[in-house]
C-alpha cells in the first residue's frame, strides 16, 4: 500500500485515497473539502460555511470542446429525465463524490449558475439530480460547470439501463409487501381453524375461507415472475428452475381453491402465502448479498501497467488507472495504448492485432485517433488522452477468441453438465412421492409433491464457482497479480513446470550495476546513445538511458530485432546497440572477453565501434528462496536469452540441480515449451513479455511480469507485478486451495439437496420450511466459499 | 358473536388501506436515499425562502 493512503484529509479527517489534492502541503480528499477549507481560510471572521463566497473561488478550466456534443439534441433526450415547459432535470453519475463536504459544495451549485433551480445529491450512489431551466443554462453548461470544480460526471448512454434496475428494485420491493401483507392476514385468519379443534361454526369457516382465498390471489400476482420465467423457459425448450417452483405454486393454488369452495377443507393457502413470501424474500437477500460481495469501493485491482507520463516537460510513470484525459503520454516500442487518443507525434506505426486480430501495421498521422489496445512499433510517439481508461474494455479485448487456449478439463463445464439434469431429477423424483402417497393420504400427497419441487436447489452449482474464484481474482488483483478470467485459477493449480526467463525477470534491472569500457565518448555520441535507447523497453536499453546524461532528441527512424539488438537512424546517422555477434559480424575469435556474471551490450555509430556497455545483473531479493521452496514440488527451468556466463553462480544458489538453457531465442524457447506440452506436462512460463510473447502463448500459464513498463502480451494469462514476485508461491497455494473450496461447497449443496429430499419424501416437510431453506441454502452456499477463500487468503497472508 | 365477521371485514379494509399507502411510497421513490437526508440537515439553512419553496418543484 501506498504511504499516500495513510494521510487523513485536513479537513473532514477521512482517509485520503491515491487521488489526494494537495494544496499549500496539506492534503484533502476530494474538491468539495479543499474549497470548503479555502472558504473558511478565507473568511477567517465567520465559522461557518459562507455560500456566497463561492462565486469568489476560481474553478478548474475545462476544455471546451469536450462536451459539445452535449448540445445535441439526440442527446440531450437520451440523458435528461424530462424536459418541461423549459424546466428539465437530469441525473448524473459523479465518481468523486466522496464526504459529507461534497454533498454541500453540490448542493450549492445553485449558487454558481443561475439557470440551476436545485440540486440535491444521493450521496450513496454518487448521482446528483439537477432541475434547471433551459432558457437561461443547458445540459453541457450544467456537465461543464461540475467538471470544473472537480467533479466531472461519467456520462455514458448506458445511465439508460440503470433506469430500468431501479424500477426492477421497485417492482420486487413491491411484491415483497404484498406477498408479506397478504401472508401475515392469511396466517390470522387460519388461527381460528388451528386453535378450535374442529369445533368451529361452519360460518366461520367459510366466511374465513373466502376471505383467505381472496387474500392469495395478489400473492399469485406477487409470485408472477415464477410463472412469467417458467413459461419462457418452456418456450425456448429449456427446463429452468423455475419450472418446479411455478409447478408447486400452482398445485398449491388449485388445492386450495378446490377445498374451500367444495368445503372439504382449509387448503393451503398460508403454506402459498408464505412459500412466495420466503422466496421473493430470498431473492431480495440475494441480491443484497451479491450486489455486496461483487461491489468493492476500493477496487485496486487495476492493470497492474505503467505508462509514462509528460507533465511540464517532466516524464513521470504512473499506473494505468491515474491516466485522465487531456493527459500527454508516452508510448514507446512495443508497448500498449491504454485508453483512446489523438497522435501528437507526426506519425506512429500502430500494430492493433489485440483489437482486430490483424497483424499488418497500421500509419497514423498526426492529429488522428488512435484507439486503446493499439501496440506502438518503432519510436516513442506521444499521444494525448481523450477517453478515459476503460479496464474493462481491455479485458474483453484480452478475453477474445483468438487468445484463448483450449482447456480439456474445467470444474465449470462439470457444474453445467450436473444443472442440466438436475431439473429432470427433481420433477422424476417428486412426481415418484406424489404418486407413492396418493393411495395413502391425498392431502400429504401434494404436500410433498410441492416440498419436494421446492426444496430443491441447484443454485450452488451455478454460483459457485463464480463466486469462489472471482474471491479469488480479487484477492490477487489486490496484490498486483492480474488473471485474465475464472479458468486461469484451475490451470495455475495443474502445473508441474516452471519456467523463468531470466533477464528481467530473475533479475531486477534496476539495482543492476552498469559500466562502459573503451574509447571515450563526446558529448554528441552519448547524446545519440541515450535518444536511440529510450525508444527500446528491454532492460539493457533502459539501463544504458538512465546512465547517460543530456537530453534525447527525436529519432526519424527505429527498429529492433529480435535477439540481436536494436537500430536507430538520426538525421542520417546510424545507431545500433546489440549482441556481439551483430555489431561485430564474423568476429569469432574464441577469446571471450565476458566474464561470469556479467552481460555485455556492443554498439556502433556509423558503422564506428567505440566500446561497449558491461551489465553486473543483480538478482531479485529472496528470488532464490522462491526457487528453492518452489522447487519442493515443481520442475524448475531457466531459460535466459543471455549467455552462459551465469550457469555456474545461478546453480550455486539452487538447492537442486535445475535445468538451464542459455542463448535462447523466442524461438528457442517457444519450442522448447511446445514440446513440453506435447509430452504431458503442464507448464507454467514466467517472463516479461517482451521476447517471450510466444512462448507465453504456448505455455499453459503465461504470467508476464511487468515493471515501469505498459508491455502487454496478449497470449498471456496473467500480469504480475514485479515487486510481488516473491508471493508466487502464495498464488500457487491459494489457486490450490480455492478449488478445494469449489468441490467442498459442491458437496455441501449435494448433501443439501438429499437430505431436502429424504425428508419431504417422508413427509415430514411443510412446502412453508422449504421455501425458507431454498434461498437460505444458496446464500449460505455462497457466503461460505467467499468467507473461506478470505480465510484462506490471511492464512497464507495475502489479504 | 356475528358481529366479529363485521370486525374483521373492516379492520382488514383498513390495513388494506396501510398497503396502498406502502405501494404509493415505494413507486413515489420515498425509500431511494436512505443515507444523504440525515446528512443535509447538518448544513447550514442560509437561504430559507428557496429551499423551501423550490422542493415542491421536484418531482
């Protein structure tokens, strides 16, 4: 965690997140604070929060341009709630909303803009509400003067489909309290019946009949949405859990109806009461509880990608989520466009094979759009940001087709194969009871036949493996390691080879010790050094930058190949930087000038050799703990595109003996796992994405590690982040364990279900307690596998 | 003892009468906000006349 996080805000006292203003060293959580304490700074006299001084503070400019399309009037229809008369409101989503002082600030806006009428804030769901009058403001003034004091609404046109959530709350809410009204009276009126003996007036009876009879029929109403999803699953020929519900309401109903109007009984009507008053109750607990689980305000698990930042002429990294528009960013060889942009560079040459799947580079002028997911080629190009980062588009992105690997075996498709019997099982079962007890006794005959339909519950299996392993994503998005979806998590668990690329990943490039040996270089050649260099994202280049002084001019032309080096051409002058074997061609004279534990990087300028570059790596704190401990049960591989000159230090440090392989080539080691695969194994493959794309694809578990870079490679499962490295073996446990949880909760709800079974086949169920065990059972199901892989997690200390 | 049918009839009318007023609520958005209420009353009124008169415009 950040130190940043720590800071209380001066002043409301709450915790600042990541996005603290600062202002005079003094920190605050959101905008509304930072002006209220600027009022109160200001008009030192008065002790309370002076409105009119608002109009004094000057707000933050807006680009002007941003929201004209919010004049539209195609628009405009879309996002108000109406327009009347020349009175029209609108409700907007605004993610920055944050403390009691905002609420006030944007309850004032009224105060900013005359055409404002009123503003009123839900502070729980971040909207605001605005009434204004057209004549005198519109819409994007409206958008505009928000974004300018730092609360910039998220406007997009699917605010439509919150609309109809809401009204779905409220239609549920609305059945709950009839079903709940109408249950209640319904038990009332039974009482008389229950506590009397049978010696009740036959007016009573029937008049309380009746009066129950009518009491149900809005109960039926409140248990609509059984019949409605029954009968579409019927249409679509396709057997729904709400088939066996609809099936045992409706017997209930006719029962009931039967007995009371021929008089030969009570009827069941508190039992349906009740039935649909404990379903839909379930139903609201749970959503409550997935909405819950699945909403977590302090979402971290971002991307774990950083991309470089230009900000006053200073280049800072920043982590993929803080990017905002307007924001210049550079974007260099190989590295991914995170969020749509305008080019700024004169030109760019964009691979968008993640997008689109095609390979064949794409030319962009400058001024042009390019969009997210869009991979540079070449030099550093710089772009400005005008859409703000959206992770869930890159995920879909990584998610597609064309990525995907083929998994045999997955403990989901076993959950949908066992759902879709288990509707069959339940109708043979029940119709079994109630033709069994027919000869006995009618009445208990369709007590179990509706028990039976009632109490079964397969929800477990549909919920929880979604459950459990999203648990799980969270918990190591949290801790900077990011899965590409559920299967991962079951792949991780089957491994039984590791395989570590060793540049970069074993080791950590930036407390590498670098030196220069040869003829000494002027000022203009390290000036064309350090510009040819900061164009390249492999670690030897980033270290030859950084120790290079001055400052980097534009290069015209630049390529890199893989496994040799890389090429640059400035104002005709030609850079390379490279393997021995490519800046000195045919030079193989035996003496080996690399000592151990050293690489080496050869360039020329010109064709003109002046020396070269010497590399001390130095390894990753306790990465040879990792290792060894994962050595215990895993197959430990090496595989380095570096020379040999490690072998003898690296096998030193391991406790067993592990196989290395030196000078590997992507295609080396793409071939080398290839036939990994092939002979059985299950292979996990470690590197950082920049050679190892290939070899990433192959690998059962590609984890790309990833650190000052925004290197993507899309045949990768997972992105780790470098700094946590060391909790690879945590992941592996936590992977093994949250399956464990899978077959535990399977076998929970199995368990459930026979014993649902047992007992109402003896009858010893009311249809009443069934219908409070079902949703009782699938909410228990669920809580329980999110609660043990947290558990889980702070056993082996990752939560 | 007759006289209880009556009494039930209209004491069921009248909590029928509660569930009407209960629909009216939910549908009339009554229970959206459960939270910023509590907090808006903390404020200080400076504007009493405008408050006041412009909630009966909200819908």
């Amino acid at each position: 965690m950040d130190k940043k996080d720590k800071i209380p805000c001066h002043h409301c006292g709450d915790t600042c997140l990541d996005d603290a203003i600062e202002h005079n060293d003094m920190h605050f959580c959101c905008q509304g604070c930072l002006f209220v304490y600027e009022l109160l700074n200001d008009s030192s006299a008065q002790n309370k929060y002076d409105i009119s001084a608002l109009k004094a503070l000057s707000p933050k400019p807006v680009n002007k341009a941003e929201f004209e399309y919010l004049d539209f009037p195609e628009i405009k229809e879309k996002l108000l709630q109406f327009s009347i008369n020349g009175k029209a409101r609108v409700i907007l989503y605004l993610p920055n909303i944050y403390c009691s002082a905002c609420i006030w600030l944007l309850e004032n806006i009224s105060r900013m803009d005359g055409g404002i009428l009123e503003s009123r804030v839900n502070f729980l769901k971040k909207e605001i509400s605005v009434l204004f009058d057209e004549s005198k403001t519109s819409l994007r003034n409206v958008v505009e003067l928000l974004s300018s004091i730092g609360y910039r609404p998220k406007l997009s046109l699917s605010d439509l489909e919150a609309k109809d959530r809401k009204d779905n709350d409220k239609v549920l809410i609305t059945k709950v309290g009839i079903a709940g009204f109408c249950f209640a009276n319904i038990m009332l009126f039974a009482l008389p019946e229950y506590l009397s003996n049978g010696t009740l007036e036959e007016m009573f009876k029937v008049y309380l009949g009746y009066l129950s009879l009518g009491a149900v029929i809005p109960v039926l109403y409140a248990g609509s949405d059984y019949f409605v999803n029954a009968w579409n699953s019927i249409k679509l020929r396709y057997i729904s859990i709400d088939i066996p519900i609809a099936i045992g309401i409706l017997d209930l109903f006719l029962r009931t109806a039967y007995e009371i109007i021929s008089g030969t009984g009570p009827g069941f009507a508190d039992s349906l009461a009740g039935l649909i008053f404990f379903l839909l109750l379930g139903k609201v607990f749970q959503k409550k509880t997935y909405h819950t689980l699945s909403f977590d305000r302090d979402f971290k698990s971002y991307f774990p990608m950083t991309i470089l930042r230009k900000r006053n002429n200073k280049e800072e990294y920043i982590t993929v989520k803080d990017v905002k528009i307007g924001d210049r960013l550079l974007i260099r060889n190989n590295e991914i466009v995170p969020a749509d942009s305008l080019l700024i560079s004169e030109t760019a040459m964009l691979d968008y094979s993640f997008v689109t799947g095609e390979a064949t580079p794409v030319t962009v002028n400058s001024g042009e759009k390019i969009f997210s997911g869009a991979k540079q080629i070449g030099s550093t190009i710089e772009l400005e940001v005008i859409k703000n980062f959206q992770q869930s588009y890159l995920t879909d992105l990584w998610n597609n087709q064309i990525f995907d690997k083929k998994k045999d075996f997955s403990i989901s498709k076993l959950a949908n194969g066992v759902a879709r019997y288990f509707t069959y099982a339940v109708l043979v079962i029940s119709l079994t009871g109630l033709i069994y007890w027919l000869g006995k006794d009618v009445r208990a005959a369709i007590n179990v036949f509706t028990a039976i339909l009632i109490v079964a519950c397969p929800c477990a299996l549909a919920l929880t493996v979604p459950f459990t392993y999203g648990t799980t994503l969270r918990i190591f998005g949290k801790n900077k390691f990011y899965l590409k979806n559920d299967n991962v998590v079951e792949e991780i668990d089957s491994i039984d080879t590791v395989i570590f690329d060793k540049t970069g990943t074993l080791t950590d490039i930036e407390s590498s010790d670098i030196r220069y040996e040869g003829e000494e270089l002027n000022f203009n050649e390290k000036q064309l050094l350090k510009s040819a260099t900061r164009n390249s994202t492999h670690p030897f280049s980033k270290m030859i930058y950084n120790h290079l002084q001055g400052d980097p001019l534009t290069i015209d032309h630049y390529h890199e190949i893989h496994g040799k080096g890389l090429e640059a051409n400035i104002s005709g002058t030609s850079i390379r930087l490279g393997s021995r074997e490519w800046i000195y061609p045919g030079n193989n004279d035996s003496k080996d000038d690399s000592v151990s534990r050293e690489s080496v990087v050869y360039f020329s300028i010109d064709n003109k050799k002046f020396g070269k570059y010497i590399i001390k790596s130095k390894y990753r704190d306790g990465i040879f703990d990792i290792l060894n401990e994962l050595s215990n049960s895993k197959k430990i591989i090496i595989l380095s595109g570096d020379r040999d000159s490690e072998r003898e230090f690296l096998q030193s440090k391991l406790k067993k003996p592990a196989e290395m392989l030196f000078e590997q080539k992507p295609n080396d080691k793409y071939n080398y796992i290839y036939n990994k695969i092939e002979s059985g194994h299950k292979v996990m493959m470690i590197g950082d994405g920049l050679n190892d794309a290939g070899a990433l694809q192959k690998s059962s578990v590609g984890i790309a590690v990833t650190d000052n870079t925004s290197n993507f490679s899309p045949g990768s499962d997972a992105i780790l982040n470098s700094e946590n490295l060391s909790m690879l073996p945590k992941f592996l446990e936590l992977s093994r364990k949250s399956i464990h949880t899978v077959y535990i909760s399977f076998g929970l709800s199995f368990a459930y279900n026979i014993v649902g079974f047992a007992f109402s086949l003896m009858n010893m169920l009311s249809p009443l307690i069934a219908a409070i065990l079902m949703p009782l059972s699938s909410v228990s199901v669920v809580l329980l596998t999110v609660l043990k892989v947290k558990y889980d997690a702070k056993k082996i200390k990752l939560s | 003892m007759s006289v209880i049918l009556i009494l039930i009839t209209v004491s069921f009318s009248v909590a029928v009468i509660f569930l009407l007023a209960f629909i009216w609520a939910v549908r009339n958005n009554q229970f959206e906000d459960t939270y910023t209420p509590s907090v808006r009353i903390l404020a200080d009124d400076q504007e009493s006349g405008k408050v006041n008169s412009s909630q009966n415009n909200i819908k």
